[in-house]
C-alpha cells in the first residue's frame, strides 16, 4: 500500500513538473534576454572605453549597437533552448550541456573564419581542436 501510494505521488509530481516547450519557450526568452542585455552593455563599455559618451553616439554607433544586442539576443535564446532540451530530454548534465553549446557556438565562427577566408585550413583545425 506504501509502495503504491509513492508511486502514485511521483507520477503525479512528475507530471506537474514535467518539461514542456512553452517552458522550453520561456527559458529561451529569459536567455536571449539576458544575454542580450550583457552584449548590449559591453558594445557601450567597449565604446566608453574609446572616449564616446552615450549622448555623442551617431548612426552608426546605434546600428553597432543593435546589432550586437541582437546577435547577442539569438545567441542566448539558442543556447537557452539547447541546454534546456539537453538537459530535460537528453539526460545531460547542465555544464555538459552548456560546455557543448559553447564548443558549437565557437566551431561556427572558426568555420565562418575559414569560408570568408580569414584563417586558412591549418588554422580552422588548430583552433577547432583548442574549444
């Protein structure tokens, strides 16, 4: 009677608490959100650091803004949805899957690198083999 009566509990807490995509959903936006807002702060300490003031920015200086925000924002949405589907429907533990993420991330600017020929092939491996 014990023994069923805790698996009937589980069951029933599993399925309150069970993922699902509109969480998945959530966790993305929290993501893109967040790492938005941090390359969003960066591109403006990184230009403080080069003497302008918020109040002295031009054109071009928001469109470098925008566009690194929104890099930024896809990037964490991406990588929210990753390690939230690694993690709750693969098994993997939460720092595999971000370290996973990360690596993938970084293999495709190495590629990115290597097609508009920036490094060469040598160079796309030793860097594919250092991430």
């Amino acid at each position: 009677m014990l023994k069923k009566t805790n698996q009937q509990i589980q069951h029933k807490t599993y399925e309150m608490h069970k993922p699902s995509v509109s969480e998945g959903m959530h966790i993305a936006a929290i993501s893109a959100g967040a790492e938005g807002a941090t390359a969003f702060i960066q591109v403006v300490i990184q230009q403080r650091k080069e003497g302008k003031f918020i109040k002295d920015y031009d054109l071009d200086d928001w469109y470098e803004i925008l566009e690194k925000t929104g890099v930024g924002s896809i990037k964490g949405g991406v990588r929210g949805i990753s390690i939230y589907a690694l993690t709750n429907y693969a098994a993997t533990p939460a720092a595999v899957a971000n370290s996973l993420c990360t690596i993938s991330f970084g293999l495709a600017h190495q590629l990115y690198l290597y097609r508009n020929g920036v490094i060469d092939q040598h160079q796309f491996l030793i860097n594919s083999e250092n991430l």
